[in-house]
C-alpha cells in the first residue's frame, strides 16, 4: 500500500511554484510532476530502510556513532562506504527514524527504531499506473539497491556496479528526454540557454553531452523558437567513448537534417587548448549535471573561462542542493561513483562532494572570474519557499 503518497501534499505544492516560477517553467513542474517527485522519493526511501536491513546497520546505529564508528561497527571497512553511508545517515535523520547529536568534531547518529518494513513495489507499481516514463529512474535505482549492500562492504566498486557494459541500456533509458524525471534538466537548460543567447549567436560547446539527450532538448527549442539559425556551430563533446558513439547516433537519427554539430572526445579534467579547443573560440558553454562531476571544478571553470570569448557565456543546468548537507533522492545512485563523491575540495565553495548549493556554485564561478551569475529559476528565493525544488539553470559571463 502506498496510502496515495503525495495526493493531498501535490496540490498545494504545484501552487506555491505558480507563484515563484517563471512562466516558461511551469508547463515542466505541474501538479502531476511534483507528485510524481514525491512519489519517487517515498521509492527511494523504502530502498535504503531495504539496504539498512540487509547490512544489519539499524543494529549499528542503536549506539550513538560518527559515520566512521557505524561504519565500522557494520562491517563496512573499506573507504568508498563513507559517502554513501554518511548520506543514508542523513537521509534516515530527515524521515525522524534517526538522531543527530551535534557537538565535537563530527556529527553523531542514533537510530530511534524500531525501523518500519516498506515495501519499495507499490510505489513503483503507482508510477507505473500514473506515469511509466519515469520508470527508467526506478530500474537504475532498484538495480544499484541490489548491489548497494556489496558496494558498503567494499566487495564490489561503484562503477562495476553502474557502469558495466550489460548496465548500458539503464543510461540509455534514463538520461533520455522520454524519462519523466530527468528530462526537466534538459527542458530547463534549453529555456536558459534561448534566454541567455547571445543575440548574434554563436559557436555553442557541449560538455558531458553524454547520450545526446541535453543537445536534443535543445535544438528542438531553439528550433520551435525559430534561433537554430544563431548557432554558427555545435560542438559536442564528452568523455566516454561508448556514450560519444551512442549520443552521435541518437542526435543524427532525431535530427537528421542537422549540419554545423561536430563530436568529439573531451575531458573537462584536462586542458582544453590540448584536446582542440582554441582560447576565446566559443560563444556559449553549455553543461547539463555534468560539471558537479569535474575532479577539480576550479581547474575546470577556469578552462571554460579560457575557451569562451569575452562576453561568452557558460550555462549549467544542474540539481541543485537548497542547503548544505541536505540529502537529494538522486543521490543514493550517484554516491556510487568516485567522481560524483569525492572530488578535489576546495572550502568554501566545493567543501564535499555532490550537488552544489546555489551560493556554492555562485562562489565557485566569480571565484574563477565569471561575472553577472544567474539563475533560471531565482532558485534561493524559490527554495526559500519550496525546500524540495532542486532545478535550475546558472549562467555566467565571461566578463569583457
Ligand atoms: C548527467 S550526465 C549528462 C547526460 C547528458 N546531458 C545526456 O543527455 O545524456 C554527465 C555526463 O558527464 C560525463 N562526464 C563524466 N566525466 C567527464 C569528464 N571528465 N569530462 C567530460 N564529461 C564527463 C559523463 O560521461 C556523462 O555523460
């Protein structure tokens, strides 16, 4: 039984984004849509009381413990658990099922169980009933829950679990414009993109393009919008050569009358003047949640800065965190992997690893030397408001 997870709560919340959001966004975040995002939060929620059973660490947890303690106390004696558990903790604190003890160096943790027992399938099966597009998000993260016990205790990596050839087809679902859940992304980067536009145009380069589906959104909205003729040229680029291959083929099949886009191999972790992109040689950078990712975001804006031309600009859509610490559902999938979890730090603006906050990623970008940041929505005063918004697009001028 679900009970109707979010039928009484949607109503009210799709109203109060009517009145914060600009009109452009809210076709994308209607009534169904915000219960479709609590519904898939109740999923993920029922995966970890699932994986905190399995791995005995409501047991752990009875005794007052840092991160560390319970992960030791568990079993889970290898590093990469850290994160992830770290983040189940305060996932666990934030549905009342645990007590955090500040004070000392380290937040501490307490369970107040006993834990419920929530079967993960009806709410599934109530997705699937009210909207199977967001399926794809469900399968990647039922999947990476099979493997999430193994994963804590260090038996498997994060990236066998999620990125294994026979695992391809759940990338090729989910980062997709027919997913439900992560084609809002591409929708928001797209309006910012025709709203932050240059009005003579330009040569647009695509980081993380991925399986193609960011650049897709894209084309068709600044071809509904009649601007695909503002693009002089669109590079896109990525790292992972089987989703290069893959992100190429999807584009030239959807677009097929598509000239003036080259694709090429890129790593946002190396400089950019070595792998074909000249100093002040492009118009507009765009990323769709691919930057969070950088090893070194400071290294990597500062290449940006570098290929824009003075008065270019880079636009980012991302999943953006409202407060420091607070846990995003994605995240359960995502902390898998090294690159997500465990970048280069650099206090104040990249102090862990994840999602940034709005204020994170405005310190980030003037520190490497952008000027004029915006946000699409104004996102601090829209969660201000709607503490679960976790959408928006940043732009940042390279100043002249
Ligand atoms: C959230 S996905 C973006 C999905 C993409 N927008 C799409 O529509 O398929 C993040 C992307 O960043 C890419 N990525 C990871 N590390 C990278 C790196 N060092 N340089 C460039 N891209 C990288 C990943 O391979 C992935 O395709």
């Amino acid at each position: 039984m679900t009970g109707g997870i979010g039928r009484a709560e949607a109503p009210a919340a799709a109203a109060l984004l009517r009145e914060l959001l600009p009109p452009a966004l809210l076709p994308l975040f209607d009534t169904s849509f915000v219960r479709l995002h609590l519904l898939y939060d109740e999923f993920i929620h029922r995966l970890v009381l699932g994986v905190v059973r399995e791995t005995g660490l409501e047991q752990a947890m009875r005794e007052p413990g840092t991160p560390t303690e319970i992960a030791t106390r568990a079993g889970f004696l290898s590093g990469q658990a850290l994160v992830p558990l770290d983040w189940m903790l305060r996932h666990l604190t934030a549905r009342g099922l645990l007590e955090e003890l500040s004070g000392g160096a380290a937040f501490r943790y307490r369970s107040l169980g006993p834990f419920p027992t929530l079967d993960p399938a009806p709410v599934s099966e109530e997705q699937k009933r009210l909207d199977p597009s967001w399926m794809p998000a469900y399968t990647l993260a039922e999947t990476v829950a099979r493997d999430y016990p193994a994963f804590l205790r260090g038996e498997v990596t994060g990236e066998e679990v999620l990125f294994s050839p026979r695992r391809l087809r759940l990338w090729i679902d989910y980062f997709s414009n027919d997913n439900g859940l992560y084609a809002v992304n591409n929708r928001v980067g797209a309006l910012a993109v025709e709203q932050w536009l240059p009005k003579s145009g330009g040569v647009v380069l695509e980081l993380g393009g991925g399986l193609g589906s960011g650049a897709s959104a894209l084309l068709e909205r600044l071809e509904t919008v009649d601007r695909l003729g503002a693009i002089a040229e669109y590079r896109f680029t990525e790292f992972v050569p089987a989703f290069l291959r893959r992100g190429e083929q999807a584009l030239r099949t959807r677009h097929p009358g598509l000239s003036r886009v080259t694709f090429t191999p890129l790593d946002m972790n190396r400089p950019f003047g070595e792998q074909g992109v000249a100093p002040g040689s492009v118009s507009i950078v765009y990323a769709v949640n691919t930057l969070h990712v950088a090893h070194d975001l400071d290294f990597t804006l500062g290449e940006v800065l570098g290929a824009l031309e003075p008065g270019g600009r880079l636009v980012v859509s991302e999943c953006v965190r409202p407060q420091a610490r607070q846990p995003i559902e994605s995240e359960f999938v995502f902390n898998l992997t090294e690159t997500f979890r465990s970048p280069r730090l650099h206090p104040p603006d990249r102090p862990t690893g994840g999602f940034l906050t709005p204020g994170q990623w405005k310190g980030a970008m003037e520190a490497a030397g952008f000027a004029d940041i915006r946000f699409l929505p104004d996102i601090v005063r829209v969660q201000d408001q709607a503490p679960r918004f976790i959408a928006a697009a940043i732009g940042a001028t390279r100043p002249l």
